[in-house]
C-alpha cells in the first residue's frame, strides 16, 4: 500500500476540527462562546414556551370545567320533564353569536344515545348543534373531546352525562352537559407569547453575542500586543520586549526578554573567542610563512603553499561560525556612517590609482537590521574587489523597500563573463587564477547575507564592469 508521507487519510481528517478553528485561539473561543449561548438561549425559549403552552392550556381546560359545574348548577326539570334553565350563565361571550364559547344541553337515553340533540343551546351557537362523538360517558366523568364548531373553527369540548330527578318523584331526566371553546382562544395568546418571547431573546442572544466579541477582543489584545512587540524585536526596532502586560502574560515578556539577553551574550563571547582564536592561529602561521620565504627550495614552496591554505582555511571557517550566530534579534546598524568610514579606507589603499568612489546614498536614512561587524565584512569585501578591478570609478547605489537594502557596487572594469557570475560566488572562486587573494571574498559575503536572509547578485555594470548587489534586511527612516 503506497501512502504518501505528510498526507493525512481519511480516517484522521474524521472528527478533526477545521484547521481555522485549531489554529486560532480568538476563533476557538468565539465559536465555543457563541454555540453555547445560542444553544442556552434556544432551549430557554424552548422550555418556557412549552411552560406557558402548558399553562394557558391548564388554565383553559379549567375555565370549561368552571363553566360546566355552573351550566350543571342553572339546569332544571319542571313537573312535565322538561329541561330548562333556572338562570343564564354570566359569560358575556355566550349571548354573542359564533364568539367562540359555546354550551349545549342534549337529552340521551341509555348508553348515552342521543334522543334529542341540541334541547338547550347558548344564543352563541345560533343555529349550530354540536355533534358529540359516540361514547359511554355513563361513570358520570367528565369526558374531553376535539370536535369541529361553527364556521370551520375546531373547538375544545368538555361534556358529562347528568341525571336530574323531576319535582314531584318522576323519574329522572337524563341530560348531557356540553362546554366547548374555540382553539384559538387557547393559541393565540401563546403564539403572542411566542413571537415576543423570541423576539427577547434574540435580543438577548445578540446583547451575549456582542459582548462576548468584545470579551474576546478585549482579553486577547494583550496577544496582539505581544505579536507587536515581537515583530519589533525581529525588525530591528528595538532589542527586547517593551509595553505593559498583565500579570498573566508578564511572566512569558520576561523569560523572552531574558533569553535574547542571553543569546546577545553568547553571540558576543562567541564572536570574541573567535577573534582570538584567529589571533591565535594567523600568528604562528605568519611565523611560518616568513620563514619559508626566506629559503627557494621546493619544502619551502610546499610549506608557503599549505601555510596559504591554512589561511584560506581558517578564514572561511571563522568567517562561517560568525555567519551561524549573525542574526541576533534587535540589532541594528546606520548604514551611512560604517559606508563612510570603509570609502575613506578604499581611498586611502587605492590612492596610488586616483580610484574615484561616488555613493548615491537616498535622502532619507537607512539602518542595517544586522550586526555593525557583519556589516563592515560584507561592503568591504564588495569594495574592496570593485576597486581593485576598476579602471578608474566605482559607484555604490543604496535603495531602500518593504524591509530590504539593496546596495549596488558598480565598478568600470573589464567584467566577468555571465557565464561565470554563478560560479564566483562559490568557495575558492577567484577572478584571475593569477592575481592574489584566497577566492573567499565574495563566498563570504555570499553566506553572511544569506544569514540574514538575503544574497549576493552579480550582473553586468551600467559601467561596463561588474555589479555586484548585496540584499539584506533593513529600512528607512520613514519605513521604521
């Protein structure tokens, strides 16, 4: 089974939250936050809802059995058997025709067995009578029923079957006792309910929904802050977290601030140890170079020859243990006055030739966001071959953009052919075979920028030798 590495299989990305949510603290919290109190809101509403459901619906069974006890109370039965009411009931609704209240009086045999359906009726039915489904009320309950009314409504009714004995010791009349209500009379306040109770929540839920935005922006500024400061720390602003903090981020500023100062200090022994183990070692081997040129025979040249490669050798390896800890986080260094400093040196050891060196420096001022040292290293081992191959003039161009130097050394001489540019960047590479030099100029100007995260170029010149552009992090006044 092929399975590529890095790619993860259907199984893992199963249950695997999006990588938007895994990789963001503020949108973990804000989706987790927001669920809930969506989730909370919605079964509030729902549980109080269905409370006041419950309610009006408790309360609406409990008017109909109140209108049956008194409906029961008002009806009565002359000497004839005939059924009558000694009162009206009070319900304004019930003189009202189709208001939705209704009440009825049906006499029934045994079984319930309607005889005469609709005897008495509520002025409200007009000239409806409600039909009551076939059953056996005869255990004297009242029993409930959902029955179409007048006018296409449906209706809740509540009826009992009654035996009511006649005045004189006749025999009992059998009646059945109807109370129905329209559904709506029922609905319709808890859909009202409804509509507000939502309507308040959905307030609430955005008033939670703001504040919760605003919790999580609030609490995570710190962060952003932090963010801020580090980016300061890298570009070169300044060398060590700066800005209040609360308590709970204050400790991790701290230990940052503490592991750039030991950083700073080990790069500082570093570069003051290699300083002197090159001390230490050019001198012996000036020793020996000095002494074999004393003598012209072939140990001699052997000797001068290794001595010469020892140099190259320790230089480049000096040169790369420097480059491995150039970048410490804060540095920065004014590019115009290390530039002014290395002219006047190329002048002064180039006077013999009357080399004339022209800087295009821009108006506004730039920084190095490097070592001062490192620095020096770089533009002087560009200056130094641009004047040793030019004829008579080297130009140094500076252009500064989106955190980059671009520094231009331009000379007029002969050139390199392109078809070795790539190559002289390489260790050993010289231009002339025949001239002096170890080829490690430009191979150490090469790996110190790409330290920093730039690079040598080499084209050809406006002047119609060689140019050769060093890029390495830096910016403008105006860009800092």
């Amino acid at each position: 089974m092929n399975v590529r590495a890095g790619v993860p299989s259907a199984k893992e990305h199963a249950g695997a939250p999006p990588a938007k949510l895994r990789a963001s603290l503020r949108t973990r919290l804000l989706v987790g936050t927001l669920v809930w109190v969506v989730a909370t809101i919605a079964a509030a509403g729902w549980g109080l809802s269905s409370m006041f459901r419950q309610h009006v619906s408790a309360q609406f069974e409990a008017e109909l059995a109140t209108h049956l006890e008194q409906l029961a109370a008002h009806v009565s039965v002359d000497q004839a058997g005939l059924a009558g009411m000694a009162a009206e009931l009070t319900d304004p609704r019930l003189g009202r025709p189709y208001s939705g209240l209704y009440w009825q009086v049906d006499r029934v045999g045994a079984g319930g067995t309607p005889i005469r359906a609709g005897l008495l009726r509520s002025r409200s039915l007009w000239d409806q009578v409600l039909v009551v489904p076939g059953d056996d009320p005869d255990d004297g309950q009242a029993h409930r029923h959902r029955v179409p009314g007048p006018e296409g409504t449906m209706l809740r009714m509540l009826e009992r079957i009654v035996t009511i004995d006649a005045p004189g010791g006749g025999e009992g009349v059998r009646l059945r006792l109807i109370i129905a209500a329209d559904e709506d009379l029922m609905v319709a306040p808890a859909e009202r309910l409804d509509g507000a109770l939502w309507l308040s929540l959905a307030t609430l839920g955005l008033g939670l929904g703001l504040a919760v935005v605003v919790q999580v922006v609030v609490g995570l500024a710190p962060l952003e802050r932090l963010r801020g400061a580090l980016g300061a720390v890298r570009s070169g602003r300044t060398e060590r977290l700066e800005g209040g903090f609360p308590f709970e981020v204050q400790p991790l500023v701290e230990e940052f601030n503490a592991v750039l100062a030991q950083n700073t200090e080990v790069v500082a022994r570093a570069r003051t140890q290699a300083g002197n183990l090159a001390h230490a070692l050019k001198t012996p081997l000036s020793v020996l170079g000095n002494a074999a040129s004393q003598r012209d025979d072939d140990f001699a040249r052997l000797v001068s020859e290794q001595v010469e490669t020892a140099r190259r050798q320790v230089d480049y390896h000096l040169t790369r243990a420097r480059a491995a800890g150039a970048r410490v986080a804060g540095t920065r260094t004014a590019l115009a006055p290390v530039l002014e400093g290395l002219v006047r040196v190329m002048r002064r050891v180039h006077a013999d030739r009357a080399i004339e060196v022209v800087v295009r420096a821009p108006a506004t001022p730039v920084v190095f966001l490097g070592d001062e040292q490192d620095l020096q290293e770089m533009l002087g081992n560009l200056l130094d071959n641009a004047c040793k191959w030019a004829a008579s003039r080297v130009e140094i161009g500076i252009a500064s953009c989106d955190g980059r130097l671009a520094i231009d050394v331009d000379d007029d001489g002969g050139g390199i052919d392109p078809a070795r540019r790539e190559a002289m960047l390489g260790r050993g590479a010289r231009a002339d075979e025949k001239g002096r030099g170890s080829g490690l100029g430009l191979a150490i100007v090469d790996e110190l920028a790409r330290s920093y995260g730039g690079g040598v170029r080499l084209s050809e010149s406006a002047l119609g030798g060689l140019r050769a552009t060093l890029e390495v992090p830096g910016r403008g006044r105006d860009e800092v």
